[in-house]
C-alpha cells in the first residue's frame, strides 16, 4: 500500500494528498512533525525534508512537485495537467501560482 509521510500544516504535503486524491488513489497517511528528529523517516529521506511518498514496490519519491510528476507519469488517468499543451500550461501556471 502506499505510504504518503506528511505533516497536515504543510501547503506541500496538502498539494500531494490533493493529487493522490485527483487521481483517486488509495493512501496510507504517515504524520511526520518536522521539528522533532525521526531517525526512521530519516532513512526515506536523509534530507528530512517532506512530504514523502513510498509508493507500491518501495518506490521512493521526495518533494511535492517530484511526487506529483511521478503520480501523473505512472498513473496516467485522470490526468493532474490535463490533455492538450494549452491546458498543461495553464495547469502550470495556477500551481506555480498556488506555490507562492
């Protein structure tokens, strides 16, 4: 099953859950607080950083954007930015816009 490390408060652990659940993809939640040091997440991401996605096969794929590539390239339906050139570059704009 895969695993989704996160903490709630974080924008970019809030875009992932949302990708996941565009792409209706069923997730364990893992609730990292990222002040505190946890040597086991640690050993997901040395970097510390979240949110972390441990997808089926012990596929490990750090950052909110990385994840949310990685969820569109693997799992092609429904598609996170959509079908035409046009409609992928809007989608980019409103997510670089939601990222500041």
């Amino acid at each position: 099953m895969r695993t989704l490390y996160h903490h709630s408060i974080l924008t970019d652990s809030r875009k992932v859950r949302l990708a996941l659940g565009e792409k209706r993809l069923e997730f364990i939640e893992k609730l990292v607080v990222p002040w505190s040091i946890d040597h086991d997440f640690l050993t997901l991401n040395p970097a510390g950083e979240l949110p972390v996605l441990v997808d089926e096969g012990d596929i490990i794929v750090c950052g909110a954007n990385a994840i949310c590539e990685y969820l569109d390239e693997v799992y092609h339906e429904p598609p996170l930015l959509g079908r035409t050139p046009e409609a992928r570059a809007e989608s980019r704009r409103l997510a670089d816009w939601f990222d500041k």
